[in-house]
C-alpha cells in the first residue's frame, strides 16, 4: 500500500505562524491559508486590517498551487507567454495566477500548498515562501 504525505495539523500551524511572522515583520496585512494535497482547507488566518476578499484569494492561491505542483507565481509566467492557456485557466473558478501560491513537497510529493493574499507591492510571495520554508525545517 501506499501512502500519500500529507501535511500534519501541527505542520499547517508551523507554516501559518511562519507566514505570519514574516508578515508582521513586512508590516502589512494579510490572509494565509494551508491547504493538503486535495486542497482542502487545514488552517486559516486573516490578520487585523487584512481585507474579508484576501481569505478567498489566498485559498485559491493554495488550491491553484496544489493543484498544479508549481507556485501560483511561475504558472502565471508560463500562461502569460500562451493567449489560449492563460484565457482557459482565468476562467476556472477558484483558479489564480497571482504570486503568493506555494506547493508544498514531502518526500518528493505535494502534501499540500500556502497561500497569501493582502500585499499591494508584492509582499504575498515572500510571505508565502517564509511559511513554505518552515515545513522543510
């Protein structure tokens, strides 16, 4: 039998915190959501300030980057470069190519992914990328 990696109810928490902290740290308010290999929600949270919209946002960052195994940021790269691509992927419902979507590996598997929305000047994807970090750690 085997076994897909997930990402523990300990781990989620780790990321989220790390995320946040980073956040905190850029002073600018946000959304982070974890989400496992299926895109499921395991854990949430919206700082003080961060807009209602950001939550929706960042879930679908993390779904989109599940989802597809690559960050939100590099697909949304590759899909600007192909009209058709770019135009059947937008459409998708619950699908985004803004940065702040980050997969998230386990040996060598998706377990899950982050993603961060609230950032105005690209702050999501660092943010992103420092709760990523922690689940390596």
């Amino acid at each position: 039998m085997t076994t897909a990696p997930i990402i523990s109810a300990a781990q989620a928490r780790k990321i989220l915190d790390a995320a946040l902290t980073e956040a905190a740290a850029l002073k600018v308010a946000v959304a982070v959501v974890v989400v496992d290999a299926g895109g499921n929600q395991q854990t949430l949270a919206r700082m003080d300030s961060a807009t209602f919209w950001a939550t929706t946002v960042a879930t679908h960052k993390a779904v989109t980057a599940a989802g597809l195994g690559v960050p939100t940021a590099d697909f949304g790269k590759v899909a600007g470069g192909d009209p058709v691509l770019l135009a059947t992927m937008a459409a998708q419902p619950g699908f985004a190519l803004l940065p702040g979507g980050i997969p998230i590996y386990v040996n060598g598997a998706i377990a899950g992914a982050i993603g961060v929305a609230g950032g105005t000047r690209g702050e999501d994807q660092p943010i992103a990328e420092a709760g990523a970090a922690a689940a390596a750690s």
